[in-house]
C-alpha cells in the first residue's frame, strides 16, 4: 500500500478567529484542519 503525504500548508488568519474557530472545534469534538477540510470540500465542490 502506497503512503500519501499531504505536504503542510501556511495560512494567515487574524488572532480573534482563530481563537473563536479553535474553540468551536474543540467544543464539536474536532480540530482546526477538520473545519478547514470540510469547508474546503464544499468551497470547492471536491469529493474526498
């Protein structure tokens, strides 16, 4: 089976949203990346 490795990727995102948006992940059980992810997936209608 072949690895995939997902390069990381750097954003710039303003100190009171991305406290507010680590907060609300935390409180839905999940992470940064997963929001961004899902956000992503629709933004651009990308299957996963």
């Amino acid at each position: 089976m072949r690895t995939t490795h997902t390069p990381p990727r750097s954003i710039r995102v303003p100190d009171e949203v991305w406290d507010a948006a680590k907060a609300e992940a935390e409180r839905r059980g999940e992470t940064v990346t997963d929001a961004v992810l899902r956000f992503l997936r629709r933004y651009s209608k990308t299957p996963r």
